[in-house]
C-alpha cells in the first residue's frame, strides 16, 4: 500500500526540521541532502534542484540536484548552463515564484534544456533563491507523485527558499572565510620560515673582539626563558639581536611580537599592549586583544622601553611580576606566560638617577643585558659590512656588484657612523644608486659627510682603479710614512716611534717606497 503524502499543513514542523538542519550540519552538502530529502518527503515527490545564477555570463548553472529517489547529491560541473532570459527560472528571476503541474503546455519551459539522463520532467515549483542583498538562483520541486501541486506547496517553499538561501550564502561566505585562513595560515608559515632563516648568527656580520663578545653572550642566553635588557645605541641592531635570541632558542614555535614604546601616545600604547573592551573609549566598537595576550606562550619585544611613561610602567611592572594584566575598560585579570626582551637607546641607570626611569622595574628587567658595541669601536667590520649590504641592494636591485675602491674604504673606516650599523647601510645603498652600474664606488659616490670627515693624510691619495689591496697598503703607507716624517719634522727616529715601527723598519719602508728625503 502506497504512502499517503504528507500535508503540508505540517508546513511549521518542516520549518523547525530545516532550521535543526542548518544549525546541526557544518558541511553543505550533508545540509543540503537532508534538506533536500526533507522537501521530497513532505511534497512526496521526484527530484530537488538548485540552479545558481551567474551574473557576470548571465547564465544559470546546475548547483545541486536530487532525483528519482536517489539519495546522491550530484555536483554540476557536467550539468547544462542555460541562459538567464529563458526558462522558468529567466522568468522567476524577474517576477515571482511559479507552480506548473503540466510543463509540457506552459510557453515558459526552455525546450533546449537536456540533462542528458533519463529523468522527465512533468510537473515543478520553481522558487526564488534570494537574500537580502542578492539574488542567488532558483530552486526546483519536480514531479508530484500524487495528485498537483498546491497554491500551499508554493507558499511553503518560498519560505523554506529563504532558509536555503541563507544557508547558501553563509557556506559561501564560510568558503571565502576558509580560503582566507589557509592562505593567512600559509603566509604564517611561510613569514615564519623566513624569519628563522633571517635571524640566524650569520645575519649579524662581524668579526672584531666586540663582536665576538656579543656572540659570546647570546649563546649563553639562548637556550634559557632570562628576561633580557638590550642596551645600546641607535642602529645597533637591537631588534635583530632579540629575533635571534627567540628564534634559536626554546620559543621558536611560538609568537614573537614587537612594538616600539616611543610611537605611540599613551592611552593607545595601554590598548595595543593589554587590549581593550568594547565602550571602553571612544572608537571601542569590539573587544580587542592586546600584544601580551597574543604573545602568550612566546616572545614580546618591546624597543626602546625607556620611551615609557611613568603611569605606564607601573602597570608593565604588575605584568612581569605576576604575569597578570587587565584590559582597557575591563574588569577581568588575566594571566600570560611571556618572555619579556626589551632595548632601549637611553642609559637606563641614569635615567633612574633622574627619576624617569621606575628603580624597581629597571632590576626587572635588567636580568641580563647584552650591550651592542657601535660601529666606531668595531671599525675592523666596516669592510665585511659594506660589502655585505653592497652585495644586498646589488641583488635587490638587478646591478652587478661594485668594487670599493682603497680610498672610498678608507673614507668609510674613518668616518665615527654615529648612526652605526643603519647609516653605513644607508650610506651602501646610495652609493650603489649614485654608481648607476659602475664597476667601482669610488669616493665621489660617496656622501658629502663621509669625504669632509676625511683626515690629512687622505686628501691627495689617489684613487686606485685596480682595486689591488696590496697597491692601497702600499698607498696608504706611503702617505703615513711622508705625513708622520713632515710631523717630526724630518726626524726619522720620532717618525717611527710615532708610526709603531723600528728606526731601522721605518728605513726599509722609506727606500721600497722611494719616499722623498726631507
């Protein structure tokens, strides 16, 4: 005996059965089977279909089909597009929901349509699919098994056309959101892998006794949670120093984020730091996280801590000691496990002395301090840096990579680079702009305070085009030997005495370089 059909008087229990499903399915076609065979038991009948709407080719494509009792949801790549000025659903989408219980008499049926299967069909509901900012498609009720569709039926799936419209749009809109996250996540992964490959020791170049101090220090730093203080000058590389402490040490996997303690005004500094809720202050539309939250479990930089203002660090005091915080407007204490780095371009114990600096939180975070040499005391790295960054920007930049010529190195090596490590890369990167594919940096590319920091000495050496290092010693000495024999007045034992040479080493020198007698 057949299955009476049943009433769509019933319509409110299938309303809250196609909400159950779109709440209780993340996956759309798992959703849209269910609700597709709910549609086909309630109006018992043959088949469900969705076409979507393509505005851009102005044309519908076949999305999700489910016929002849089949519980197979069939994706459309090798379904039939249609135009969108034909058909019923042409028509739907520019009137109203339609109900024909004969297509086979109704003008508006696209006779072109062939899906290639054995599937008639006689009868259909066609609804539209729209939210409320668009239309997206159609969907098809076919084939009433008993009986015609009813003026009921139609009523009962516009609304449910609203719900799977919803539903639709969502699953895009989560489709977009998911393409998003991996892309983010693979950027992640891929920033993440940069940064480790960037903060190795080999990024820090140099190989003078200060340096080797340095390096001797961080090792000993790396494999330990130690608070860290980076104190030192301007273009130092502080912020480098503390990628490559995270980086290598037991933290590697987990965040490291950095903010600069001078470039914001104080209420904004409390908010990036411990995060806010929403209405705390003008603009709080949301809840916000602060960069000690999201730094839970890892690393926080903060540059130039000395920046600090007083109010401020009692509050970054409470979060070292006991690793809690509150956010901005908030109520709720929170607690994080960070490792603190912090750099600072002031001598903090003076500015303790002066009072501008909190005595308890400089013990705090002085628990061991790494104190980057500037470049005037590491003068014997000046060659190995500037053809580091040379080499850099030549890359950058698609140019050959140019010689330094002995006196453009020398010029270099004197100047005090009180900007240090930055303003000898800023300087490298003119210079090989101002060469314009030369083969050569000689000393007029190079940066009017460089050649006016010149000594004596310098100023009638010629430019070695060769670019031999023997033939620039030999240069250079001759020079320093004339210059200190002009000094002593042409005493050849005080000229010695004052080159670091023996009497006798200084005559050497003077007959190989055939230097005039005075």
């Amino acid at each position: 005996m057949q299955n009476t059909p049943n009433p769509p008087d019933s319509g409110l229990s299938l309303l809250c059965e196609m909400v159950e499903s779109f709440h209780a399915i993340q996956d759309l076609d798992q959703m849209l089977e269910a609700i597709f065979q709910k549609i086909k038991s309630a109006f018992h009948i043959e088949g469900v279909s969705i076409a979507l709407h393509n505005p851009a080719k102005q044309e519908f494509y076949f999305f999700r089909t489910v016929e002849n009792g089949s519980a197979t949801i069939s994706q459309g790549s090798h379904l039939p597009t249609f135009p969108d000025d034909k058909g019923i659903a042409g028509w739907v989408m520019r009137n109203e929901a339609v109900l024909v219980n004969d297509v086979s008499t109704d003008p508006r049926v696209y006779s072109d349509l062939a899906t290639g299967d054995d599937f008639v069909t006689r009868s259909m509901i066609c609804v539209p699919l729209r939210t409320r900012k668009r239309f997206l498609g159609v969907l098809y009720t076919l084939n009433k098994i008993s009986g015609k569709f009813s003026e009921q039926d139609k009523n009962l799936l516009e609304v449910l056309s609203g719900i799977i419209a919803v539903s639709l749009e969502n699953a895009r809109l989560y489709g977009e959101l998911k393409g998003h996250l991996r892309t983010l996540e693979e950027e992640k992964r891929h920033l993440l892998s940069q940064a480790r490959a960037q903060s190795g020791f080999d990024e820090i170049i140099g190989s003078s006794p200060a340096m080797r101090r340095l390096f001797d220090l961080i090792e000993k730093v790396l494999d330990t949670s130690t608070t860290v203080l980076i104190q030192g000058e301007t273009g130092t590389g502080k912020e480098l120093i503390a990628r490559i402490i995270h980086y290598n040490g037991p933290l590697k996997d987990k965040p490291f984020v950095v903010e600069n303690c001078g470039a914001l005004p104080e209420p904004l500094l409390e908010s990036e730091l411990f995060g806010h809720v929403r209405g705390a202050f003008t603009g709080a539309v949301n809840d916000k996280k602060g960069l000690f939250e999201i730094a839970d479990g890892g690393t926080i930089f903060l540059d130039e801590i000395g920046e600090l203002p007083l109010t401020m660090q009692v509050k970054l005091l409470r979060i070292i000691q006991e690793g809690e915080f509150r956010p901005v407007g908030g109520s709720r204490t929170q607690r994080v496990n960070v490792r603190l780095i912090a750099s600072t371009n002031r001598n903090l114990e003076e500015e303790v002395a002066k009072g501008n600096f909190r005595q308890d939180l400089f013990y705090r975070i002085n628990v061991f301090q790494i104190s980057p040499p500037p470049l005037r005391e590491r003068k014997d790295d000046i060659v190995l840096l500037a053809s580091h960054f040379l080499e850099k920007y030549a890359r950058k930049n698609n140019r050959p990579v140019p010689h330094i010529t002995p006196k453009s190195m020398d010029l270099l090596c004197h100047f005090d680079w009180p900007g240090n490590v930055r303003e000898l890369e800023n300087e490298m990167e003119r210079a090989l702009t101002m060469a314009a594919g030369k083969p050569r940096i000689s000393a007029d590319l190079l940066s009017d305070k460089i050649r006016r920091a010149q000594p004596e000495y310098l100023l009638h050496l010629p430019e070695n085009k060769s670019g031999s290092l023997k033939h620039a010693v030999i240069n250079m000495e001759r020079q320093m030997i004339e210059q200190a024999l002009k000094n002593a007045q042409g005493n050849r034992t005080q000229a010695a005495k004052a080159l670091g040479l023996s009497r006798q080493g200084l005559l050497n020198k003077i007959a190989a370089y055939e230097v005039a007698a005075n």
